[in-house]
C-alpha cells in the first residue's frame, strides 16, 4: 500500500519553490474537470480484469465488491473514510497514478473529496476546500471525528509535512489550523477512539517491533501522553493505517508482507488479542460503519505495476 505521507515529502521542495517565488500572483481560474485529466489510454480496471483479486478470509464477511461511479473511477481512489451512520464518505482521489508528487500538488484536482448518500446511491464528487483560495498545499490521511477533520499537509508557508485540523460548520470545513504532536512521536496515520481519550497511529520511531508499529497514547490533562507499542498486534513486518471500531472493540490495520492485507485485532476484557488476516491482496486502509462494514482501498497491479485503486466494500454478515 502506497504510503501517502512518506510520498507528500517529495512535494515539499516544490511547495517551498511556490511560495518563495516573487512573480505576480496569477488570476484564479475554476479548476479543471477531475476526470479530465485521467489518461485517456487509462482503461477503468474491473474485477474480471483484475490479476490479484481481494477475497475474505473469514465468515463474518461477504466477499468485497468495488463501489460503483461516480466514487471509483479510472483514476485513483484511496484513503476511504466512511462516517459511522454510513452515508457520508471521504475519499483522497489522483487523476494519474503515474504522475509524480510535484505535478499532484498543481494538478488542481488530486486531494480529499466527500460523496453523500441519498436514495441508497452516491452522490458527488464535493471537493473537500482546506487551503486558503490561490495557496499550494497538498493534504491527505483525512480522519474525522464529530465536526473536527485530522489530516496531514504539506503546504506553502511550512517547511516539512504537518498535522493540521479543521472545523466544520454551516456545510464547509473551515479554520484550518496546525495540530502537530511531540516531533518524538513520529506521528503517521492515525485514529482516535470516539470518546477522544486514545491516539492510535503508525510509526517507525525508535523501540517498535518492525519496519512500522502500531502505537498508542493516551489522552492526560489534555496532553497525549507517551505513546506505548501495542506489541501484540504488531509484527516484523510493517503494520499501520490504524482504525478502531466506534465501541472500541476492534482494532484494524494493514500488514504489508509483499503485499498489504488487512487484519483486525478484538479486545478481550482490555486486552488486544492476537490479529487474525480479514482480506488478502492488496487490500489496505479499513474504515467501518456502526454497522460493522468495511470500507477500504484494492489496488489493481499488473507485472509489478500500479494500474490504479478503488475503494471496496465488504458487508459484515
């Protein structure tokens, strides 16, 4: 599974660029048609074509299926984010896999969308604002709780990649601010329990078991205490992408062992059990409904190429 914050670094060179050059600011233009820009030699990969199918690996849930247009289209779909009464999801979209992280940043188009569901169909794309109009900033990682969205940015006036929030009210998100943790912590995607009492997140900071751990911190006095590794859920390999259930009983993640599944750890009387793999084949980053649905990217690849991603759908039984 691609790893969009380590990416997002790539662009920060080019942001620093942009917001230093001291030509006049161009007019604003409306941006272009997203699915304008998707190649016209790119063909929308379906599950009959696909080499690596993702399949359940137990009865609690039904073999997933891709969600149809106008969420997943030829172009890429990742880092699904459904809201826990099923009808409002985010999700992060680039017209071209194959284009670098410098041209997504002034694309137009590649960032976070949100699509509502009404009548049992979904409507949109809505293109998620959280940058000053005429500024450059690539966001991402988009995680939402109640009104406040957490995501992670690069963008024009910060040197590095940042954890920003924002505010919704009145139909938009708004008063995007900086919300960095300790620089200790090393930070990656994250979740937070409902009652806003634990941060989970991926790290490769000092102390974990392998390439990438699964941690956890505790909200003190309104500080996020030092994270602890959640060993028992954590491996050699590289475990991330974090997502707990909203009664807090399970505990999801990508493994990546060549390529990334999905696992879920339960608790049992306060403790993480061992984690068993839920789907196979590039299948990454969960997001449930109170319903217990599954929403999550597959990516298609072919000769150890990435054609493209959607977002899937597994229905719990």
């Amino acid at each position: 599974m691609t790893n969009k914050i380590m990416n997002i670094y790539l662009s920060i060179v080019v942001l620093i660029l942009i917001s230093g050059c001291s030509a006049p600011e161009p007019e604003l233009t409306p941006p272009p048609d997203r699915e304008s820009l998707i190649p016209e030699s790119q063909v929308k990969i379906t599950r009959d074509m696909d080499v690596y199918p993702v399949t359940s690996e137990t009865n609690d849930y039904d073999d997933p299926v891709p969600l149809p247009y106008p969420v997943n289209t030829a172009g890429a779909e990742d880092s699904a984010f459904i809201m826990p009464d099923g009808k409002t999801l985010y999700v992060w979209f680039t017209p071209d896999v194959n284009n670098p992280i410098e041209l997504q940043v002034i694309d137009g188009v590649t960032g976070i969308y949100v699509y509502h569901q009404e009548n049992g169909s979904w409507i949109g794309p809505e293109r998620v604002i959280l940058q000053d109009l005429g500024k450059a900033s690539l966001d991402g990682c988009e995680f939402v709780l109640g009104d406040t969205m957490w995501f992670c940015s690069a963008r024009e006036g910060y040197t590095g990649l940042h954890w920003f929030t924002a505010d919704f009210a009145d139909g938009t998100w708004h008063n995007w601010q900086l919300a960095d943790f300790e620089s200790d912590y090393q930070v990656g995607e994250l979740h937070i329990s409902t009652d806003g009492s634990e941060l989970y997140f991926h790290s490769s900071r000092p102390g974990g078991v392998g390439d990438m751990d699964i941690w956890v911190s505790k909200l003190v006095n309104g500080e996020w205490g030092e994270p602890e590794n959640i060993t028992v859920v954590n491996s050699s390999h590289a475990d991330g992408w974090p997502f707990l259930s909203q009664d807090g009983t399970e505990l999801w993640f990508t493994r990546t062992i060549g390529a990334p599944e999905l696992y879920r750890s339960m608790k049992v009387n306060g403790e993480w059990t061992d984690p068993v793999k839920m789907f196979s084949n590039f299948s990454g980053e969960a997001s449930l409904d109170i319903n217990g649905n599954v929403y999550f990217t597959h990516h298609y690849f072919k000769d150890d190429q990435m054609l493209e991603a959607d977002i899937y759908l597994a229905r719990r039984k």
